[in-house]
C-alpha cells in the first residue's frame, strides 16, 4: 500500500472521511484522463474503431465486477450510485408487492433504503416494519416479502447476518436486497453461493470516481426498464418499442463511460493489494484508536465492540458533533459530523448527531496518533465553542 499512489495524501489533510468516499489512486486518475485525451466518444454507437475500444473497455470493467462477485455479466448494470441501484431494484418490489404484504428494514440503514423502502410501503399500501438490527433476523416470518438491508452498515458498522438470511429465503419465499456501499469496501461475497435478490454499490467508497454505481441481480429478464432512449432499444416502431437484453435494456441514453472504466482500474488496485492484507492494515489502526480514546474523559464511544469494522462513532459529553468535527478541521483532520444519513439511528441512540471515524487503506499509525493528540487538547474546543 504506497501513499504516492494517491496524490490527494500530498496536501496537508489528513483524511478520515473514506466511508463518505475515498481518495483515488493515480492510476484511477489517470484512466479518466486517458479517456478524454486519447479517445473522448460514447459506447455502443457506430462502426469507428475508437468506439469499438472504448466499448471493449466499458464491458471490460462488467466482467471485473462480475468476476469480483462470482457472478454474469449480464447480471450486472452500471447505474449512478448505490442509491440509484436501489431505486432501479425498488421499481421491480414495487410492480410484485401488493397491499398488506410486508416489507423489513432495520433502524440502522441508511437512507438509501430506509427512506426508499418507506416511500415504496406508502405508495403500495405495504406494511413498513422496522426492528433493532440485531433483531431482524428474528423477525423473518411468512408475511415477509422484502428484507432490505446493509451488508455493513455505515454508521456502527455492523455485519448483516447475511449467510442465515439467505438460508432463510427458501423457508419464507422473500426478496433479499443487501445495501454494499460500505460492504464491497472490505469483502467481495460471492454471489453465486448466496441467495441475494438485488446486490447494490457505489464506485466512491471503493477508492474509484463518483457518478458510477452496481446493481446485482438474477431479476433483470423480469424487470422493466424505467428510464427511456439512446442504446437500450432494440426495435423502435411508431406504436411499440422493444428493448435489448439485460443488462443494456437498463442503461439509456449516454453513460458515464470513463467513470465505469475507471471503475475496473479500482477494482484491479483492490485486488493487487488484497482485501485481506487491507482489512488486517485497518482493523489494527482502528485497534490502536480504540485502546487510546477510552483514555480520553468524556469520550463516548458507540460502536468499540466492531473490532472488523473500519468505523469508529463517538460524542464528547457537553460538546456538540458539529463542534468538535470543526476543531478537528482546524488542526487539518478531516472526520464526518452529523447523522449520516441515519436519522432512525440516531434517535436510538438518543443522540442529533455523532462523530464517525473511517480508515482508509492509506491511513497510518502515525496520522491516529495525531488524531488521538488532537483529541486529549481539551482547551482548544473552547476555542470553536466560544
């Protein structure tokens, strides 16, 4: 893991923001670059041999991700972003759900799904129920139809109990959508051996650009495409249209073909590292984080026991989240205030907001021992307060 792979690390931050996204790699850079300069059209358009490369390279970064997930290539559509995928998957629960079937989220998700799952329940008549995460599996029944939830989730970071949920499915016939925007950036599942309906991710999280996300799915020859135009047609008559196969009959009009390219160079720096040689770099980090803000008096911390976690939360007693995120930023560290897109959780917790930590890959001992220093000065929150 060399720093000068990322030439955001050069300036004088030092960056614990990666859950919300991560720095990119020069050669992640460098391949939006490559594409503007040395070829600069659109995919799936034309006989010219430019387009044909880039098409190559377009479809070169599904068979990355398919191969990251064990899955087909046809079983993967490139979409926004996470929550762009889940809105593509909600479309198909809404056109099966019918009034009085019931739909299970936990009150740790992110809005993403909380609010998507919501919206669907109120438009469908559906019953929207909502337990303690820890709870969910628990509370699985013949009523059923949707569990939707995170593979970790982004505030505590937690693990879903995935693997019983999935041996679940069989017994009560439901629809499993797993949230793995801050899943994939730890562990690759491999599809193929899980019985997941909709599996859905961003490129941000995983060290790639922004505007390019994954939706997973055996559903697509079921699905009907919700937005219209450019390559997804197949025969265009002046009363009915028919469209393509999965998984081009989901991607209309132009896509975002160099942040999908540069999505595969992502994934290709992920692997040449290895998730386990990244997780191991982290997890102790987090470790040593832990051991030495316990120390700190009136530190509160939310999430200690998530020792496989890249996610550490935590409030000070008497200071607000936003203020102390505030005095951090003063002394060039950068961390996450607020809810996170977690509001029903932060009611749980009895809290407006909190703190979050999350490492990245890049991150070093030297930079936490900074932060915790940081963290003991006492007399410079008053500083922000005041």
């Amino acid at each position: 893991m060399n720093r000068e792979d990322f030439p955001m690390l050069e300036k004088e931050y030092i960056y614990f923001n990666n859950a919300s996204t991560a720095y990119k790699s020069k050669k992640v850079i460098d391949s939006i670059v490559d594409y503007y300069n040395n070829y600069s059209v659109n995919i799936n358009r034309g006989i010219d041999s430019l387009g044909y490369s880039v098409t190559e390279k377009y479809e070169g970064t599904r068979k990355k991700v398919a191969n990251l997930l064990n899955v087909k290539k046809s079983e993967i559509v490139f979409t926004r972003g996470t929550t762009d995928s889940i809105n593509l998957a909600t479309s198909y629960l809404e056109s099966i759900l019918e009034e009085g079937d019931e739909v299970l989220v936990s009150n740790e998700e992110h809005h993403a799904i909380f609010v998507t799952m919501q919206q669907l329940c109120i438009r469908k008549k559906i019953i929207f129920r909502v337990v303690d995460f820890e709870d969910l599996v628990n509370n699985i029944n013949e009523k059923t139809k949707v569990v939707a939830t995170s593979h970790i989730t982004n505030v505590l970071g937690k693990r879903s109990e995935i693997e019983k949920i999935s041996n679940m499915k069989e017994k009560f016939n439901f629809l499993f959508l797993l949230d793995g925007a801050q899943g994939i950036v730890h562990e690759n599942l491999d599809l193929e051996k899980l019985s997941i309906d909709f599996y859905a991710f961003s490129g941000h999280k995983l060290y790639g650009p922004m505007g390019v996300g994954v939706l997973y799915s055996k559903h697509f020859d079921k699905m009907s495409p919700i937005t219209f135009g450019g390559e997804m047609v197949d025969i265009v008559d002046t009363y009915e249209t028919t469209f393509k196969k999965a998984p081009y009959k989901f991607e209309a009009g132009t896509m975002m073909v160099p942040e999908v390219i540069a999505l595969g160079e992502a994934i290709d720096y992920i692997l040449s590292i290895g998730y386990e040689k990244i997780n191991s770099h982290i997890f102790e980090l987090r470790k040593y984080l832990i051991e030495e803000m316990k120390k700190i008096e009136g530190l509160n911390i939310y999430n200690e026991e998530q020792i496989k976690s890249n996610l550490i939360t935590f409030n000070f007693k008497g200071l607000h989240s936003h203020d102390i995120a505030t005095f951090l930023d003063k002394n060039k560290i950068i961390v996450r205030a607020g809810h996170h897109c977690a509001a029903p959780l932060m009611k749980k917790l009895n809290e407006p907001s909190t703190i979050r930590i999350s490492l990245g890959l890049y991150n070093t001992l030297d930079e936490c021992q900074k932060l915790v220093n940081v963290l003991k000065n006492k007399e410079g929150y008053l500083d922000v307060i005041f």
